[in-house]
C-alpha cells in the first residue's frame, strides 16, 4: 500500500535493502550542512534561540539562496517552483 501511495503521487521511494545505509545519506548530508554552514561556532542561550536559528537558515537561506549540486545548481525554491 505504502509504495502504491508514493506511485500514485509520483514519489519515488528512497528506502534500500536492509543492511544499506544509503536512505540516509540525504539527511546526513542536510544535517552536516547545517552545523558546517550555520552552527558551527554559534552559542545558544535558550532551546528557541537555537530553534529559531535552524528555522531561519532552513526557511530564508537553504530553501531560497543555496544552490544545490543535485538540482543543477538551483534552489530548492527554483525546483519548487518549475514544478507547479
């Protein structure tokens, strides 16, 4: 049903074989980006300050002004956008 539902809609499913770590690799590469681009020498005093500085470079920089290598060097926007 699971892969059905992702067919229909025109999804194509990222999971591997048990064992393969490959799923993943996206998030990990997102997550290293994050604390590479973002975090790295930044100090919090509370959660929100650190919440609020994720949300900020997720809404206003990755998805709108970083180019990204696996979307021919477009924004996520840009893909977002050609698509609708």
């Amino acid at each position: 049903m699971y892969r059905n539902l992702l067919l229909k809609h025109g999804f194509r499913c990222s999971m591997s074989r048990k064992g393969n770590c490959w799923d993943n690799a996206p998030m990990e590469s997102f997550w290293g980006k994050l604390k590479q681009e973002w975090l790295n020498d930044k100090r919090f005093r509370t959660r929100d300050e650190a919440r609020a500085a994720v949300f900020w470079y997720i809404e206003s920089y990755y998805h709108r002004k970083r180019l990204h290598a696996g979307n021919d060097y477009r924004t996520p926007m840009q893909i977002s956008q050609q698509t609708a």
